[in-house]
C-alpha cells in the first residue's frame, strides 16, 4: 500500500486552495497551419461575404511582446486559431505537432506513468525527464505566463483564441528555458455582449465530452467571460487480469475571465482556471525483455528460484518474467500494479496595463499550484520486477514588469522589462523490486531574476534592424531524500540513505542576446536574417541506484542560431508562403539517459551538437470554398563531440538526436459546398514523421520507424451560422505508432506508448 507523505507538502504555502471544481476541455476550439487569430463574422450580405472569405486571412501574433501580423514578424512561426484547432479535430496542445514542422509534443513523458507530463522538442531541442530537478527546453506560456514543470502542462484549456509555436531560442522576451522555442497560447477575451456555446461530443470508447462558454457583461467597463468544460473516453489499452483499460480521460475544468477598464488609461484583467483529472495510467505496453539484465536475474534466479532456471525460464511459467509478458495482441497489458493518474491544478493571473502618454506599462503577476500522483507498471506482468510511484507538488509565483513605447518619428519600437520567478516542491518517487523498495526523489527551491530590453529601428520604409538582451540569474536549490523501505539485499538495510540528506545550492548567470534584419521587397515580400543565443539553465540528477556519495550536478547549456527566412503572401492575396532555414550550434548539451549498472535515468553534460534545417509552410485559398494548406519540416542532426567517460550507455559520435526526425511534412485541404439548408464542408488532413528515436543512446526498442496519419471529417454549418454539426475520424487507416519510448537494459524491459487507434466522434455545437 503507498501512502502520500504529508512531510512533502511542508512547503506549501498558506494559499494552497481548493481547485476551481469547475469543467473545461482540452479541446482548443479549432486550427489552421498558420490561419488567422479567429474567423471574422461573417457580413450579412452573401456578396460582401465572398469578398471577405476570398484569399488567406491575416494573422495576428505576439512574439515581440506586441501584436502585429504574422508577415512582419521576422521569427519562424506555426499560428493556429481556434476554428483551424476545430476543423483538424485537435483537443489538446499535444495534437497540434502532427501540423507544426519541427515540432514534437507529446503528452506523456515516457517513464511518468502521468497522462500530463508533456515531452517538447523543437528543432530537436527538449528534454523528457519530467523529474523536477529537470528544466524543460521549450518555454510553454498560457496568457503571457510560463508553466515551469512538465507535470501538468497538458493543459485543458477553454476558450483558446490562438497558439503560436516559435521556433529557436525567445530568451529575449519570453525568458528563461527557452533554448529551442516557446508554444504560446492565448485565451479569449470577455466580449462585450451576452453571449456563447454550447459544444457536446460523443464517439469511440463511450466518449463524452462537454464544453460552455459565456459572455456576461456586467456594465460597459466590467465584462467576464466563464468556460466549463469536461472530457470523458475509455481507455484503449486493456488489462488481461483485472479489465482497466489505460490511457483513459476523465477531466474536469474552468476557467473565469473577468476584464475592466478601470480608468480610461487602465486596464485590469483577472483570470482563475482550475483542472482536474482523475484517470488510469497512460497506455504504455511492454516491447521487449532484457533477460540478461540484473532484475531480471535476480528475480528469476533468486525470487522465483528453480522453476525459472536456467534464466530466463519457460514461457509457460507465470511465476517468470520473460517474452510471455509481451502481448500477442495489440493494445493490451498483462500488468497488475496500481492504475492512476491524478491531477488537482489551479492558478491565478492579474494582469495590469496602464496607458501613460506614449509608454504603456504593464504588470503580469501570477500564481500557480499543482498536485499529482502517478502510478506506473513499468515491468507490465503479475510480477514484481520494476514498479514506480510519483508523488508530485509544486507550486511558482511570478512577477512581469513592461515598459513598451515608441519614438523618433514612430519608427523605434522598444520593450523594457524585469522578471521574478519562485518555485518550490518535489517529487516522492517510490521504486518496488522483487528484491528492493526504496524513496527516490526529493525537494527542489528555485528562483529567478532577469533584465531585458529589445528594440525595432526602422532604418528605411522597408530596412528595419532588432537587437535584445536579457540577463537572467538562476539559484537552485535540491534536498534528496532518498533511503530503503524494504529489503532482501544485505548491504542495503532499510532506511539505508542512496544519497546524503542535505541540501544542494547552485547558480548560473547568462546574458541572451538576438539581433535580425529584415527588408521588405514589395509590401507582400519580406526577408530576414536571424541571430539568436538561448540558454537552460542547469541542475542535478535526481534517481540513484546504486547509492552516490555526492549529487552529481551538471551544467547549462547553450544554443546558438543563424537563421535566414522569408514571408510571403501570393496572387493577390490568394496564397501565402513562408519559409525558413537554420544553423544551430549546440553546446555543453543535456543528454538524459541510463548510465551501465545504474536503475535510474539521469542527466549528465553530453557534449556539442549541430543540428541544421529548415520549415516551409503554404496556405492556399484559390477559390473562397477551398483551403489548402502544406507545412514541410527538415533536420539534420549530428553530435559534433561526446564528453569523455560520459557513462550513459551507448551514446557516440554516431548516433542522433532523440526526437528530431529528419522529416516533418503535413498537408489538409478542405472544400465548402454551399446548399438551400446550409454548408457541407468535407476536409482531410495527413502528416508524416520519418524515423524517431525516443532516446540519447537510439535504442532499437525506442525507435518509431516512418509512418502516416490520416483524418477526415464533415462539418455542416446551418445558414444562420448557429448550428454547427461534424462527424470526425482520426487515423483513418487505424496506423500502429507510439508516441515515447523507452528502453532499460539495466531493468530489463522496453514499453512504448502508442497513439489511440482509429476512433469517430460526432459532435453538436449551438451558439447564441
């Protein structure tokens, strides 16, 4: 039996609360590789609405801390609105890499056991420890505030009116851990007048998902807006001996928006949103068993004795762990530990903007605070050989201070500011062996200052030059507390330490900075050259088995990027372009992986890197009832040296970055066909990933060969644009492909966790 330990929440502070109980779905309300912020309503003549549907829409982004449209941005962007997020049937953050070239999301990290600990790369820049100790190497935003941790960055998010996924290192502006990129996403601003939706779905694995929003106007200064949502489905993989099925749904969020002009130069927007999930483990399967491996022999030769020898033991002997444990059929488990997966998040936000001659100032304070436990069978059988439980909190505060302005003529644009960041929390990680149980883990105390200044000079109508710098100071702080619960080996008796009790401090100081020039050709054409610095922050290891005498620490590293791109719209309009290719010097890179005779995975400094490509993206709209739309993706990754006596297994000058497949394409078209009821709208969409290693060392048994997905749907809108109904179907051609994998040989066992197979949904939307 595992008890949550109640010395885990010393920390916490008073403000701990009770989460918003409230609904909301992860289902971003729609997508488009690069499509506008939100659909324009639609003019109520049918003639001024072909002329408003004719060619691509704007887009509108806020990678420079201001708003501006897409084409003048000189950065390599993916936009997605909330009705493109719909059209291409994405319901949570992670579903928006099959669109986004040189993007890789998932939603499980892969040895988490959690349904909620994203893994993120871009440009094959990331990281998929989920451990605390571990900063990430994408900045994920929600609102103009970072999300530190993996676990519970799966966020279900209502309401969303864009995401935007910058490529290459946003250190400048959006500040630290953003080394490879940043994935920004923007909610819904209360409208002014009453009004919203009412969105049901139903489908495959007795789904039931459920979603409302509201406009409240309370007077012409205060104006709120209220989501509630809920996501329901079984799981797909199922369990032979007791019948969960994992990689289930079962969510619960909200969020209330409330936003006042409190003077006429100020603005106050407040938001509370809350999430809560109550699910089975993710649907990881087994792959493969190591019989050479330690646990494996120890138990098979010690636990089970006889009966199992010579090792690994006969198939038909369920007292062995062998081949027998890995399933003939697909999508189902022979596991028997624990399934769960909870989650409890909310936060806070308070945004300010007061407006004073020409310099707007800005203030985003914010707070955040989570709770998760996750179970994981990561041997997959009835018997013991390597089971974990994370027992995870955390809870951050942060401070944003702007100064935005303009000058000489209009033609500088120039962004000041300073930023605060405080975390505190840990992660009870519980190993059970056959022969051995011991606490992992421990705490982590995190705080961070910066300064940054970034500004635009239009040297001519069509020349303009930005330069930027930030200066960030990390300090980190981690207390292991890690010792034996049970035993059968001798040198270790229980409440044996694997690391020393005491408390680890380290700092890291950096300065950021990025310069571009871009020149526009016509007012549709523009080029830009690119320079940028990114840095993540270091840290320490954080699972030791064997024990340690001392944490081992490793250091920060570095990402350099040269960066030529081009934006283009097309025919008057119809069509737009853009495109982009990138040199990356990495250095001092973070390599996670498991050292030879270790159980743990563990982070060490893994050397240099190059990685080099680039992303091309088209958006066609020929004819008003058409869109088309193709994103292209390219990476060539090499290690470039590898740290001496690195002791991570398997790692070389030969080997590939993991989650940087060479090819990312991506492609949709949908067709509108008009009738006396209303508008039919058929639309498919595919994407492409070439090979994937889902580890540093390239295990095989981690290895996801090329593949193809396929989805369709039908979408019916009435004429009175109030009643919307589609029918959706994902991977269409049922395709077998996992997402993470993960390879032990010093354990003894590979798992993988696979997408959903094919599935159908019908869904009702009412608005009003």
């Amino acid at each position: 039996m595992i008890h949550r330990n109640p010395m885990l929440h010393q920390f916490k502070p008073g403000v701990r609360g009770i989460l918003l109980g409230a609904l909301a779905c992860a289902a971003f309300p729609t997508i488009a590789l690069a499509q506008a912020s939100a659909d324009p309503a639609p003019p109520a003549d049918a003639a001024d609405a072909n002329a408003a549907q004719a060619g691509v829409e704007d887009i509108t982004v806020t990678a420079r801390r201001r708003e501006e449209s897409l084409q003048d941005t000189p950065v390599s962007i993916t936009a997605f609105s909330a009705a493109a997020l719909d059209r291409a049937q994405v319901n949570t953050v992670s579903d928006i890499s099959r669109f986004t070239p040189n993007l890789v999301l998932n939603q499980s990290a892969a040895i988490s056991g959690n349904s909620s600990a994203t893994t993120i790369f871009i440009r094959g820049i990331g990281q998929y420890d989920f451990s605390p100790t571990t900063e990430p190497a994408v900045g994920l935003y929600v609102d103009g505030v970072y999300v530190a941790r993996s676990v519970g960055s799966l966020l279900d998010v209502a309401d969303v009116e864009r995401v935007e996924v910058l490529r290459g290192p946003q250190g400048t502006l959006f500040g630290r851990n953003t080394i490879g990129g940043a994935v920004n996403i923007v909610s819904k601003r209360p409208g002014d007048e009453f009004g919203g939706y009412v969105d049901m779905r139903v489908g495959s694995y007795d789904r039931i998902d459920a979603k409302v929003a509201l406009d409240i106007p309370l007077s012409d200064r205060v104006k709120t807006r209220l989501s509630l949502a809920t996501r329901n489905r079984d799981g797909y993989v199922r369990r032979i001996f007791d019948g969960v099925r994992n990689g289930d749904e079962d969510s619960w969020s909200g969020r209330f928006d409330i936003l006042a002009d409190v003077t006429d130069s100020l603005t106050a927007r407040l938001i509370v949103d809350g999430t809560r999930r109550r699910e089975n483990m993710a649907g990881n399967e087994l792959t493969a068993v190591f019989p050479a491996s330690g646990f494996v022999t120890a138990h098979n030769m010690q636990v089970a004795g006889p009966q199992c020898a010579p090792n690994p033991g006969p198939l038909t002997n369920p007292n062995c762990y062998n081949a027998q444990w890995i399933s003939d059929r697909e999508y189902r488990d022979f596991g028997t530990f624990e399934s769960r997966s909870d989650l409890d998040l909310w936060g806070v936000n308070l945004t300010l903007e007061q407006q004073a001659g020409a310099v707007s100032f800005k203030s985003v304070t914010a707070y955040r605070d989570l709770d998760s436990i996750s179970f994981r069978d990561g041997d997959h059988s009835p018997v013991r050989i390597f089971e974990t439980v994370d027992d995870f909190d955390q809870w951050q505060f942060s401070q944003e201070l702007q100064a935005l302005g303009k000058a000489f003529d209009d033609r500088l644009n120039w962004v000041v500011g300073a930023y605060y960041f405080k975390e505190k929390g840990g992660d009870a990680n519980d190993v059970l062996t056959s022969r051995i149980e011991f606490r992992s883990g421990g705490r982590i105390d995190n705080e961070s200052i910066a300064g940054f200044a970034q500004g635009t000079f239009d040297i001519t109508d069509r020349l303009s030059a930005t330069a930027g710098l930030r200066y960030t100071h990390d300090r980190k702080r981690f207390t292991p507390d890690q010792f034996v619960t049970k035993s059968g080996l001798l040198p270790f008796p229980v409440g044996f330490r694997l690391a020393p009790h005491q408390q680890y401090s380290s700092s890291y100081d950096d300065f950021n900075p990025m310069a571009d020039l871009s020149y526009k050709w016509t007012p549709e054409i523009m080029t830009y050259l690119r320079f940028a610095e990114g840095f993540k922050s270091g840290g320490y290891s954080f699972r030791f088995f064997p024990p340690v005498q001392t944490v081992p620490a490793y250091d920060p590293e570095y990402a350099r990027v040269y960066e030529a791109g081009f934006k283009s719209t097309l025919l008057g309009g119809l069509a737009r372009v853009n495109g982009a290719i990138f040199r990356t010097d990495y250095s001092n890179l973070q390599v996670s992986g498991i050292p030879q005779g270790s159980v743990g995975q563990v982070t060490v400094n893994g050397g240099k890197a190059r990685i080099q490509g680039g992303e091309l993206e088209m958006e066609a709209r020929p004819v008003p009832p058409l869109r088309m739309q193709f994103g292209l993706g390219y990476l060539d990754t090499e290690y470039r040296s590898v740290t001496p006596g690195l002791g991570i297994t398997d790692i070389s000058l030969d080997s590939k970055l993991p989650y940087a497949p060479a090819w990312s394409l991506s492609g949709s078209a949908s067709y509108e066909i008009a009738t006396g009821i209303g508008s039919f709208t058929p639309q498919i969409d595919w994407s492409y990933r070439s090979k994937t290693y889902g580890n540093a060392a390239n295990n095989p048994e981690a290895t996801q060969s090329k593949y193809h997905v396929v989805n369709g749907s039908l979408t019916f809108l009435d004429q009175s644009e109030v009643w919307e109904v589609a029918l959706g179907v994902t991977n269409i051609f049922d395709k077998r492909y996992f997402t993470t994998g993960y390879a032990n040989r010093s354990v003894g066992y590979a798992e993988a966790l696979f997408a959903r197979p094919r599935e159908w949904s019908l869904r009702v939307k009412r608005t009003f």
